[in-house]
C-alpha cells in the first residue's frame, strides 16, 4: 500500500468517525441538499469578520458543517461559479475560532480541512493545501455576485 492510498485511508476513516460523532451529537443523517449549502454559503459570507455569535449558533454552524462533503461541495461550486465553495466556511471557522470559539467549531474546522484537502487532490492539486488559498483574495466574480 503507498503513501498516498494509506493518506486517503487515513482520511477516510477520519472522516466515518467525525460523521459518527456528529451523528451522536443529532446532527441530520442525510446529506445536506445543495440549497441548503448554498443558504449556509451566502450566510457564511455574510457573517465572516462578525464581531459576536450565540454559543448556540456557533454549535449550530459546526454541526451543519459537519455535514458538508465533497459531492455536496462540488454541487455548490457548480450552483455558485465558486471553484472553491468551502473557503468561506473555513474563513468563518476561523473568525468564530479567534472569537473564542476554538472548541466548539474545532471538529468542523478539521473535518471542512479535509474534504477541501480531497476536493483539491481531486481536481489533480494535491500539491495546494487549503491554507494556500484561505490566504488569496478572491479570484473574480461568481454567479452570487451579479
């Protein structure tokens, strides 16, 4: 077994076992509807940078985005021109983790990582790691935007 089949293992499972935990924590056991995704997307981008959040809407934020996985994500970006719809959920992530929220939104911030770890290698960037493009401005203009 090579390095890269023992990641993607390694990753997967991680994954199983996130989706089990959030399970146990109620969250829904479909996957989420692309509108759905494209409702938390909008609002996501609305809400980055926002000073103050509800504990419980920050517990909220986390379990919905536990259940976004690739398929889900590849959907949106085609729903919303994004070729990477999942950076504005990890900017979020990252605004509610410095506003002190690191152990609440820190199993979604992880599992969100992967995927969009696996969603770049499956474009053939295996080379680009999702910080790479946290840190960029935005590319252009996406569909939302007109």
């Amino acid at each position: 077994m090579s390095t890269v089949d023992t990641d993607v293992l390694v990753a997967s499972l991680e994954r199983r076992l996130a989706r089990l935990e959030a399970l146990c924590l109620g969250a829904p056991k479909k996957p989420m509807p692309v509108k759905q995704a494209l409702t938390l997307y909008i609002e996501a981008t609305r809400l980055i940078g926002a000073d103050v959040l509800p504990v419980d809407a920050v517990r909220g934020w986390s379990q919905a985005l536990l259940m976004l996985d690739e398929v889900v994500l590849f959907e949106l970006g085609r729903e919303c021109g994004d070729p990477n719809p999942w950076v504005p959920f990890l900017q979020l992530l990252g605004t509610l983790r410095d506003a002190g929220h690191g152990a609440d939104v820190a199993a979604a911030e992880a599992h969100l990582r992967e995927v969009a770890a696996n969603m770049l290698r499956a474009k053939g960037l295996s080379l680009v790691s999702p910080d790479d493009l946290l840190a960029r401005e935005p590319l252009g203009r996406t569909a939302l935007d007109a």
